[in-house]
C-alpha cells in the first residue's frame, strides 16, 4: 500500500458543527486530500456515528476515511479503516472486528512499542509527536526527526509522522523517513489553500 503525503485529520472539537465538518472534509478533497481521518475525543458515540455517515455521504469514495479508536463506528459508518493509540483496543483485536480489507493504522511513541507494533497485521504505523503538539491534553514525549529516522530503521510497514507537523517543516521530516504527515492544527485556516500548500511541498 502506498500513503499520500498527507493524512488530514479533522477533529470534531474544531468544528461547531457536523456542517462545518462536512464543509471542511469537501475543502479538503477539493485539495486532493485522498485520506482522512475522522477523530472525536468526546466519547458520544451517538454524536460520532452521526457526524462519521455525514462525512462518508458527502465525500464519498473520492477519500479513504479512516475512524479513530472506535472499530464499532468505523463498520456501522462504512468506513475505510480504523487507527488505534496504545490505550484503545489492540490492533488484532480490531483486525477481528474490521476484517481482513480494512487498513488498520497504530499509533507509537517510542522504538518499543513501533517493534511491537510492527509485528502486527497493521497496515500502517505512526510516530510521534515529531514536535510540540497542542491537540493532545497530554502529549507523549517529543520523538523529534531523529525519532523518526530512527522509526524508519525499525519497520518496513508505511509510516506516517505526527505531531506539530506544519508547512514550514513537513519536508525535513519527509527527508526522515517518513511516507506521510499527519497534519491536524495546520489545516484549520483555509484548510484548502493549506493542502494544497502541502502538496506542493511534499511532491
């Protein structure tokens, strides 16, 4: 599987409403975003599964959505995947809930848990945060792009960077290793002059 350089992240908690949200995730697809992930902290699953349909009815199978944590939302939205941290289910669990043809990202913070998780049917798997984050309450500690070089050496499943990723330093952590920037903060203001930003940075 190959990842596009960007991976979208929208957040519910930085839309006022599932309209926005929508409007935000066809601003991006307008920018050639083919990935995107759906990640709601507030833990209504009512509220999740509501927000996630709208988002598959109005983008469509232009774009790869992905639901964070919850295994459960991703099959009853008809998602793409699901991308689980070290608190949430473990990845072969979710395999057995999502099937063999979904992609199944895990999240990782140290060498130790990027060794493990590359053991796993996981199809991906991310490092980070690469740099200061302000969209985690409690972040794990800083990798830097030594972290991700040092990922790099480590797995030969697709890697995605996150973490303080912007367009003024997305390329040098490209030049690390990764495959692909996971990209939340960075977005939000004209999120489709921004990805294609992006794009172009990235080619």
């Amino acid at each position: 599987m190959i990842l596009p350089r960007l991976y979208a992240i929208l957040d519910a908690s930085a839309h006022a409403d599932v309209d926005c949200l929508v409007a935000f995730g066809q601003e991006l697809r307008a920018a050639g975003c083919t990935l995107l992930q759906y990640r709601n902290k507030s833990g209504n699953a009512r509220i999740m599964l509501e927000q996630a349909r709208e988002l598959k009815k109005h983008l469509g199978s232009a774009v790869r959505l992905i639901m964070n944590d919850r295994a459960d939302l991703c099959l009853a939205a008809g998602f793409d995947g699901v991308h689980v941290g070290q608190d949430d289910l473990s990845p072969e669990a979710v395999r057995a809930i999502i099937g063999p043809d979904r992609w199944l990202g895990v999240s990782t913070h140290n060498p130790e848990q990027l060794r493990e998780a590359d053991l796993t049917s996981a199809n991906y798997l991310a490092i980070g945060p690469v740099f200061v984050t302000t969209s985690k309450d409690k972040p794990d500690p800083v990798v830097g792009l030594e972290g991700v070089r040092r990922a790099r050496s480590l797995t030969r499943k697709p890697l995605v960077a996150i973490g303080g990723i912007t367009r003024a330093n997305a390329a040098s952590v490209i030049e690390a290793g990764a495959d692909s920037v996971a990209v939340i903060s960075d977005l939000l203001r004209e999120p489709r002059k921004s990805a294609e930003e992006f794009f172009r940075i990235l080619r």
